[in-house]
C-alpha cells in the first residue's frame, strides 16, 4: 500500500512543487514506484517534468470531478518508475464547483484509494493556499512534508497550516502526520540561516529534516527543459541533495523499501543512477571522516 506525502504550505514559492517533483524523482531513481500528483491549477509540477499544455488531458480536476478515474489520469514521463497525474488550470473552479458537495474533501482520497496497491509512495503537490484543494491532499495523506525558507518570518504562518493539520488530524483524517519539516533554499553560511535553523529545531525537534536543500540554479533551470534535476545535471548539489532526501525519508517511514541488497537495486533502478549516487555518496562519507 503506497505511502502518500502531501508537500503542503500555504506560503507561496517555497519550495512546494520543486520539492514535489524531485523527491518523487529521487524515489523513483531509487527503485520506489512513485505516483506525482499535481495538486495546483498552476500545474508547475506537470510542466516541470515536460507535459505540454493540453486542454484536453485528463487531470486532477476530473478525479475530483469523478469524471476520470486515478487509473485513467496516469501519464508516464521519462523515468520508468515515476508516473504522474497532472493538473489543469480548470482545477481553481473546483473549489467552487464542490462548494455543495458534502463529501468535497474525500474526493481525492477517493479516487487515490485504488491506487495505492499499484504504486509505493504517492506525492501531491499542493497549491499555496488552505483551500479545499489541499483539504482534500491532506485527507488522503499519511504524512505531510513541509518545504520551509530558514528566513525570519519563517514561523508566520506555520502555526495555521499546523492548526489545519490537527484539525483534519482530529475531524476527517486520523493517520495524518507530519512527515518532515525541510529547510529549501539554504544557504547555511548566513547566521541567520544558522539561528533560524536552531529555533526551528526547538519547534520541530525530529520532525526537521536532517537533510537541507540548498540554493541551486539547476533546480531553477530543470523546469525550464522539462526534467527532473537529475536527468538536467545529475551532480548538481540541488539534484544530490534531493536524493539524500529521499534516503532519509524512506529511511524514517518506508525503511522496507531501502531493504533491498545493492544486485537487486542496481536491477530496478533507472540508468544506474542510484548507483552511481551512492558512490559518490560513500565516497563523500570516506573523505569527511578521514579513512581514505
Ligand atoms: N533550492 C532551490 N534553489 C534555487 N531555486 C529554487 C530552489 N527551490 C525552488 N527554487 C525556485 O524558486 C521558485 C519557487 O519554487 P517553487 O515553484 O518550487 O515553489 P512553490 O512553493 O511550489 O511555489 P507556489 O507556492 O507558487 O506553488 C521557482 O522559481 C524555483 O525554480
Ligand atoms: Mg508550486
């Protein structure tokens, strides 16, 4: 049964949707079969991984819709085990159009249900609001993954979504929780990255990322051609970073899914990229303590 991991925050640009396709790449290189679901009328996560605009295609908005089910929606993209249902602008009338529907937050759970035996771990991708739109992302969620800017005002604004987490928590989703809190953007030379980066350790504890995404222009330029960062540069810092990512989060939820021995991970995963990442990625620990 897939794991489903909403990337939610109200607060627009930071780091939501580059998080959403990246992480499920990363998944995906790492053998995961993984479902990417554009969750945001703005559809970045579709143009992203190089879906034209076509006002015809099958999205989001007709799941919700029940127009379409999950299984007809899927589209394939350029990695073997990353799928996606994307998004269609048409989905900002959805919060509109379920606004008399009494089961308007259960629709996605709904058409996400018979998916979950087909795929491993599901990420959607949220628009920046507490609509119903990422009501409905966080009613068929386990986890929610919280992009974060290490700023000042960091913390404005978190207590809501918090608040809107405990809320369907209680009322509509009792699995819900947080999966991660994951600091984007960083740049960990500022003090003020450093001084954030503390507080928001005393406020999350575990639940903060070990692993931090730091300012990188190929995760920038990766939309632009349609990729993933690591079929743009697969060396860049954003793309190794992502990977990492993927590691820990598998490593704190989905622990069986990293279980595999390394022959049969090298079977499944796509162009030996995970391979070739975890050579770097021992390498890398070998020269930090020393041992070479
Ligand atoms: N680690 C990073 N390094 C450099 N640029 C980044 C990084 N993460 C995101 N960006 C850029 O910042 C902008 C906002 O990122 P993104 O679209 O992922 O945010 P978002 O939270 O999904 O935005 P929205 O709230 O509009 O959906 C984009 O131009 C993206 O390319
Ligand atoms: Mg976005």
């Amino acid at each position: 049964m897939a794991r489903i991991i909403a990337v939610a925050n109200q607060k627009g640009g930071v780091g939501k949707t580059t998080t959403a396709i990246n992480l499920a790449a990363s998944f995906a290189v790492s053998g995961v079969e993984t479902l990417l679901v554009d969750c945001d009328p703005q559809s970045n996560a579709s143009s992203g991984l190089g879906l034209v605009k076509d006002p015809e295609r099958l999205s989001t908005y007709h799941l919700l819709m029940r127009e379409a089910t999950g299984e007809q929606a899927l589209q394939k993209t350029a990695l073997a085990k990353l799928t996606i249902i994307p998004a269609h602008k048409n989905l900002i009338g959805a919060n509109i159009e379920l606004v008399d529907a009494e089961d308007r937050a259960f629709r996605l759970k709904e058409a996400l249900t018979p998916l979950r035996e087909r795929f491993q771990v599901i990420v959607l991708d949220c628009p920046p609001a507490l609509d119903l739109l990422t009501l409905n992302a966080l009613v068929a969620s386990d986890g929610v993954l919280v992009p974060m800017q290490a700023e000042y005002f960091a913390l404005e604004g978190i207590s809501e979504l918090l608040d809107s987490i405990e809320r369907v928590r209680v009322s509509l989703n009792p699995q819900l929780g947080i999966e991660g809190v994951v600091l984007t953007m960083f740049d960990d030379r500022t003090n003020l990255a450093q001084q954030v980066t503390a507080e928001l350790k005393k406020y999350f504890g575990e639940k903060l990322c070990q692993t931090t995404i730091p300012r990188n222009v190929r995760l920038a330029e990766a939309p632009s051609h349609g990729k993933p960062a690591l079929l743009y540069d697969e060396r860049s810092k954003g793309a190794e970073s992502y990977m990492q990512l993927a590691q820990e989060i598998l490593q704190r939820s989905l622990p069986e899914l990293i279980a595999a021995p390394q022959e049969e991970k090298q079977a499944v995963n796509e162009g030996g990229r995970w391979r070739r990442w975890k050579e770097r990625n021992t390498l890398t620990t070998i020269n930090i303590s020393g041992k070479q």
